[in-house]
C-alpha cells in the first residue's frame, strides 16, 4: 500500500481515492509544484491534507476565509490531526504562541490568510520552520481575472526565498483557461504538473426558467422535492426572509441563513439542516464555501448570481452523493436590469470611495501614520448611521479599498470567548486564596482546559455558568475581574466584521485608487455578466455551454431545460432557428402566428428562440403591430 494511502486510511478511513486525487497527492509528495483544478466537491482539501501529512515537516495553507479555515481545523482536530490557524482579531501573544508550535514541531497544519504572509512576525518564524509543503487553496484569488481577486495573493510568491525548495500546491475549483495561466504566473510554479478534473456532473441537471411569476414557479419546484434536502439561493436578505415565511406557510421545512445573523443562529440553523430537522435552507451567498452535505437533491436559484463562476459554484452542492439531483434558475427581464444595476453600484465614484476611507479612520479613532497591521471590529450599520450614509454604497467602497490593498475587510463571524493564564498555575493557587469568591471559576478552568497555561482556551459562557450555577451576567463580570488584575488575558466573542488595515493611514490628499483596483475589475465584472446573461439565453445545452466556458467540452447533458425541450419537440434549436427565419423571410409573423404555422406544442421552446434571435439583433420586434421583422 502506498504512503498516501495509508493516510487516507489511517486518519480518513477510505480504502481509495477519487479522479485524479492520487496523482495530484503523489505529484506534491515527490517534490512538484503542482496545479489541481477540480470541481465543487472534487475533494481538494484531502489532495493537499495528505501530502503534507506524507512529507516531513509543518504543511502552510494559504485560505482566503476565516470560516473556511476554521471548518477545515476542526476537522483535521477531530481525525487526531495537529492543526491552527492565524486568524484576525488573535492577540499578538496567542499569535506568537502559535508560531513557536510551528516552529518546534508542534504542529502539521498552519492555516494563515495571504495577507498575514507580509508580517514581519510571521515571515521571521516561517524561515525557522521545517516546512513541507505550501498549499494554497482557492488559487483563482491570484488572478485579476478571476472572481474573487485578492490582491493580496499576489504576495505568496515571495515567501519562496525563503523555502525555494519546497513544493508549492495550488488547488481552484473555478478556472478559466486565461485564470489558470495567470495562476502559474503570479506564483511563479516550476517543476509544474497540471491536474484539471472533469467539470461534468452527470448527475446534476442545469435547468434555467425565464418566470412571469418566480414565486408561484418556485413554489411549484419545491413541491416536487417534500422531504428531500435542497438549497434556495436569494441575492438579498430581504429576499431570503420573505422566501422563508412562504414556504413555511407551506408547512415545508425551512430554515434561513445569512451574514447579518449572528454566530450562534447562524450555526443552529446550519446543525439543523445538517442533521435533516430543516429540509431546505434559504440562503445568501455567505452558505458557501465548506457547505459538503451529501444528499442535497435540489439546488434552486431564486435570484440570478452575476458571474458563471458563483452559479457553477453554488449549483455543485447538489448531488455530491452521486445521486440523480436538479438545480433550478429562475429570472425574470426585470432581473437583468437589477443586477446591471446592482453591479453598478458596486464601483460608486472614486472620490467617495476616498472620502469613506477617512470616515472609516475616524470612525476607529487611527491617526495618520498608525494602523499597519492593526485588526478592529467594525460595526457596518453603526458606521453608516453615525455618517449617514447608505449601508450598502458604505460596504461597495470598503470592497475597492480592499482591491486596492489598503484593508482586508474580513466577513462576520462568530468569534467565541477564548482566555488563558497569565500567571503561573501556583500563581492562580495564590490568587484564590486571596479571593475566595473567584475560586470556583478558577478551579474549573485550570482543570477542565488542557494547556490554558500555555495557549488559548475557547468557552462556551451558556455551558461554563450553567456548570458554576450562576448566571451569565455574573460570570461576564468574574471573568472582568480575573482579566482587570492580570490573571487571564482575554478575547471576548464577537460577531461583528473586521476590519485589519495593510498600512499606515494615509493623509486624504495621498490615497491613490490603483487602476487594476477599479476600472480594470468592473470591465472583468461586466464581462462576466454579460457571460452569465448568455448562459441565461442561450439556446446550446447547458452543460455544454458551461463547460465551454471553463475550456472543456462534453456531449449535450440531455437533462439540463434546453436538452429536455429538444427532446420534447420536432424541432432542435438549429432547426426551429432556421425555421422561424425562413418564415420572417416571407413576412411579418406574431408569436402566436409563428407558434401556428410551426405547430409547436412547447412554447418556451419557441420563446427561448425568438429571445435568443432579438438578443443577437437577427429580428426585431414591433410593439405596435406586435409583430416579429427581420433586421
């Protein structure tokens, strides 16, 4: 049996590999640098989880998500896997504790952002590290033409100097042909080996429905699914709410999850649609990445995302069982237009992007020339009512001064409390005998933490004040008491955003907006709608189009809407095409005459067509006459 087998076994309990995974894990462990791009739920993680395992030494994974970082050490935790991340808002203290059992041997897996990879404090230890492998996971962040751009990715590179014999991983589930050559450029892979799986899911269907009314539709779908586990994604919260209240009108199982919730909801409603008490979920774009529940048997879209690359993304979660399962699109004309709209509002002018840059600075109390590195909660809704200024048009501006490297905004997410001692553990003894009423308190966590003497201990305050029987309120201030005389340091629960600054504040007349920042990303930004307007009106198979789109290609699906129309009619959509011109030829036609003379029982067929001929300026339509004309 093989090395990387034996892993799998030992910690995963597989007795094989899927696709290419054993050749990407191999390519790594003999030293390549390597490129895998897989597919939503292609199991990317386990490629370099395995490899680093394999090789001598501490595996750095480079991961653009505090949640996702986060989910990905619990899980490594609970299979007996050492693993840490640096995540914003740690102490420098735990930081620094961190990094010693990187350096020493104490850990398999450190999981940091890109942007932690420019600290002084990390690059320092990172040279002392023995490390084995560097991974870097959702690698089309590199590119400036992929859809999630973090300028800071453009940084990884660098700490090859100090390392330059230790492979680099790469994984994406997302590339184009333009985003993957990008990818090897940036971080300069050499010694390369290319892994790309597959992007068909046979078992999954794309279906995409224009609607005249998506609400009485969506209902519809739903129906057809009681029982079964399925997602609905909303573009807005507002959205996820109302969708919610019908279908438990409907007496469906729902539950709702979004990133204006706070931690512990969110995550009750995630537990109960794990563990099946929910059916479906209602949710926004922030149920992502790290969503790998295998049996969810529909994925439907209530609102259209923007760009090809989130709607492959969001579909993939349907059938990673392998099972037969179905995701379903619904738009209407009025929704195109909102989401030009919406995208946009995404670039508000430049000199408002600067002037939300000072107000921020104002708002955290950072003096010109401080700030670097600094990490703060930042409250969204508290900074635009103190500037009134409209949330939204706040939160675009923030995301062009992360493109433009100045922050990272980090999303919310439920910090728990997490403390250790100070003092020594005789130290703690003295200072119960000193204070008889902190006894308790102390007892229970020099006993019930292993090594809250030395790291960060996280506690659940519900769980430790049931267990001491006295209230929250009373625990929150004997915790104060211990933090305010130097016994335990503290990092309170939070679930508010972050905000961590990359360099000093600037004076308002020294901000530049960089042009890849700005104009170079909404050219990108428009270019990926108009592709996902095309998928939306396209009269190819979805698959195929799909496919064609990431540089692939299949055969027709034969289950996606347009395969299933086809199948359903005399015509396919090259014949009814030439059809219905021949027939403008001839004369002017309504869509009724046309549907008539090509005796058409499937409508949509006929108005998929005609919408794809007005969209590409063949025909135009006459509103008096309510009449078809060739151009």
């Amino acid at each position: 049996m093989s090395k990387s087998l034996e892993i799998l076994s030992k910690y995963w309990g597989y007795d094989g590999f899927r696709g290419k995974q054993e050749d990407i894990i191999n390519s790594a462990i003999y030293g390549h640098d390597t490129l895998a791009l897989l597919p939503t739920g292609g199991g990317k993680s386990i490629c370099y989880q395995i490899a680093g395992l394999a090789r001598e030494g501490i595996c750095i994974v480079v991961s653009p998500l505090i949640a996702l970082m986060q989910d990905q050490v619990d899980n490594l935790k609970a299979r007996g896997i050492k693993a840490k991340a640096i995540i914003s808002g740690m102490s420098k203290r735990e930081i620094d504790i961190t990094l010693d059992n990187a350096k020493f041997g104490g850990l398999n897996f450190l999981y940091v952002s890109p942007e932690r990879l420019k600290s002084k404090l990390f690059l320092t230890r990172f040279q002392q590290m023995n490390v084995s492998l560097i991974a870097i996971d959702e690698a089309h962040c590199i590119s400036q033409w992929g859809h999630d751009f973090r300028p800071s990715y453009r940084e990884i590179a660098k700490i090859r100097e100090y390392h330059p014999n230790v492979p680099m991983m790469a994984l994406t589930a997302t590339a184009t042909p333009e985003v993957k050559e990008d990818i090897i450029t940036q971080l300069g892979l050499r010694n390369l080996k290319y892994f790309e799986g597959s992007f068909t899911r046979d078992n999954i269907s794309y279906e995409i429905y224009k609607s005249e009314n998506k609400l009485k539709d969506l209902l519809a779908l739903v129906d057809k699914f009681k029982g079964h586990t399925g997602i609905i994604y909303c573009q807005t919260r507002k959205d996820c709410k109302h969708i919610a209240k019908l279908l438990l009108s409907y007496k469906h199982l729902v539950g709702i999850y979004h990133g204006g919730m706070d931690g512990d909801k969110r995550n009750e409603s995630l537990q109960a649609w794990l563990s099946n008490h929910i059916r479906i979920m209602v949710a926004t774009n922030a149920f992502g990445m790290g969503i790998d529940k295998p049996d969810v048997r529909f994925v439907a879209h209530y609102q259209i995302p923007n760009s090809i690359e989130a709607y492959f993304q969001e579909a993939g979660r349907a059938g990673r069982d392998g099972k037969k399962s179905r995701t379903f699109a619904l738009y209407e004309d009025e929704d195109l237009l909102l989401m030009r709209k919406q995208l946009e509002q995404q670039f508000p002018p430049i000199d408002d992007v600067k002037l939300m840059y000072r107000a921020v600075c104002n708002f955290l109390k950072i003096a010109i020339g401080s700030g670097k590195d600094e990490t703060y909660p930042f409250d969204l809704r508290e900074f635009a009512s103190k500037f009134k200024l409209n949330v939204v048009e706040a939160y675009n501006a923030l995301k062009i001064l992360e493109l433009n490297d100045d922050i990272v905004l980090n999303e919310a997410i439920h910090h728990p409390t997490r403390l250790k001692f100070v003092i020594s553990n005789a130290g703690a003894y003295s200072f119960q005998i000193k204070h008889d009423n902190y006894s308790g308190l102390i007892t229970w966590l020099s006993r019930s933490y292993a090594g809250i003497f030395s790291e960060f201990a996280t506690i659940r305050e519900k769980d430790l004040s049931k267990r001491l029987r006295i209230t929250e309120k009373e625990l929150d201030r004997q915790l104060k008491f211990l933090e305010n005389n130097g016994v335990v340091e503290i990092q309170w629960r939070s679930d508010l955003p972050q905000i961590s600054f990359t360099h000093e504040r600037l004076p308002d007349d020294y901000l530049r907006i960089k042009k890849e920042a700005y104009q170079n990303r909404k050219d990108i930004a428009f270019n990926k709608l108009k592709a996902m307007t095309e998928l939306l009106k396209t009269t190819r198979c979805r698959t195929q189009f799909i496919l064609a789109y990431f540089g692939q290609s299949s055969e027709a699906c034969g289950t996606c809407d347009v395969c299933r129309s086809e199948a359903n009619s005399e015509y396919t959509h090259e014949q009814l095409k030439a059809a219905i011109l021949d027939l403008l030829n001839n004369g002017h036609l309504s869509l009724d005459q046309l549907k008539s003379e090509l005796n058409i029982r499937d409508k949509k067929q006929l108005t998929r067509v005609v919408d794809h001929l007005l969209d590409e300026e063949i025909i135009h339509y006459n509103v008096a006459n309510n009449l078809l004309l060739l151009n």
